[in-house]
C-alpha cells in the first residue's frame, strides 16, 4: 500500500492509500477520487521533497545484541 498526500484544486489537502501508483490513476483519471472537504474531483499529488540529512552526520548504528536471556544487561558474551 502506498499513502499519498493529495491536494485539490481548493487547496485543501487529504491523505489517501492506494494499492499502487497505477490505482491512483485510475481513480483520479476515472474521478472517483474526490477531496473530503469540498467533493472537488480535480484531485492531484503535489511533487513532494525526498527526506534529507541536512546535519551531514549519517545516524548511529543500533547496538548489536544476540537476544538471549541477559543480552544487554552485561551478562552476554557477545562484544
């Protein structure tokens, strides 16, 4: 499932899921999609920015552990 947030000719926005992008054409193209505010069917997914690190430091890793009883506790084994 895919969730798009979409916008209307209105302006108002909305968030709908879609089983692919090919099920999104299909129901604006059809005009079966219609904003819950206003009932516009002039439907479209506004271009959205990809997520970026901006503080140029890559996120920490999650400590290994082996998942046994006392793993994490300083009774496992595993450095």
């Amino acid at each position: 499932m895919i969730r798009y947030t979409l916008r209307c000719s209105q302006g108002h926005t909305f968030d709908e899921w879609f089983a692919s992008i090919g099920a999104f054409e299909e129901q604006r193209d059809g005009e079966s999609l219609r904003c819950p505010e206003c009932g516009d069917t002039r439907v479209h997914k506004p271009i959205a920015a990809p997520a970026v690190n901006s503080s140029g430091r890559q996120a920490e890793p999650e400590p290994a552990t082996c998942g046994a009883p006392g793993c994490g506790g300083g009774m496992c084994g595993m450095p």
